[in-house]
C-alpha cells in the first residue's frame, strides 16, 4: 500500500513563486527582444524577475555554508535524539555516555521499546 503523506504547502507556494518569477521575466525579456518599441523597463524588470530565484538559492547558499555554522551551535544530544517524524525530543542517552571505557569494555545496551512490546 502507498502511504504516501501530503507535502509542505510552502514547497508548493515557494515553486509557484519562482515558477511565476521565470515566466514574467521570461515574458518581459521576449517583449523587449522583439518588439520594434519596446518599453525601456522591460530588460531590467525581466531580468529582476529570472534573477528572483537564482538570488534566492545563493543567499541560502552563503546562509547554510558560512552564516549558520558560525551562528548556530548544535550539540550532539539535541540532534542524536530529534525525532523528526514527530517534532520532539526521543529520550535517548547522550554519545558520549554510550562510549566504552577501559573498565567496561562491553556498553550496556537497553532495550526498545518495540522489543518490549511483544
């Protein structure tokens, strides 16, 4: 069976914004290839609206690649027991009180709760 869940409706917004975005300047920069007259906005509006996108995906680029490390620190708990399905916090232990020491060679390993459903 397909369990297939409905998207993010921002996905969709954000794809008809930049779909829209294209087109207009797609449209402009056409008019003012071959129209004899054409206005002069239509060039710099045209390109404005192709460049809407390509603006949009470098800014995330510089914010996910230089801004967000700089600004943003995660520790290894917080992401190790997010659970994105639900939006919250699993109660899980830390890495590092997972990590073996020379007196306990073994780590000791709780059980699930799927297994403790049976």
């Amino acid at each position: 069976m397909d369990q297939r869940r409905s998207g993010d409706p921002r996905i969709y917004i954000v794809t008809l914004l930049f779909l829209s975005c294209i087109l207009s300047g797609g449209v402009l920069l056409g008019l003012y290839l071959h129209l004899p007259d054409p206005n002069p906005l239509f060039l710099p509006a045209g390109m404005f609206f192709v460049c809407v996108p390509w603006l949009f995906w470098f800014l995330a680029y510089l914010y996910s690649c230089v801004l967000k490390p700089c600004t943003v620190s995660v520790s290894k708990k917080s992401v190790s027991s997010f659970d994105p399905e639900k939006g919250e916090e699993k109660n899980n232990k830390n890495v590092s009180e997972n990590t073996m020491s020379a007196s306990d060679p073994v780590a000791e390993v709780e059980p699930s709760e799927k297994a403790n459903s049976h």
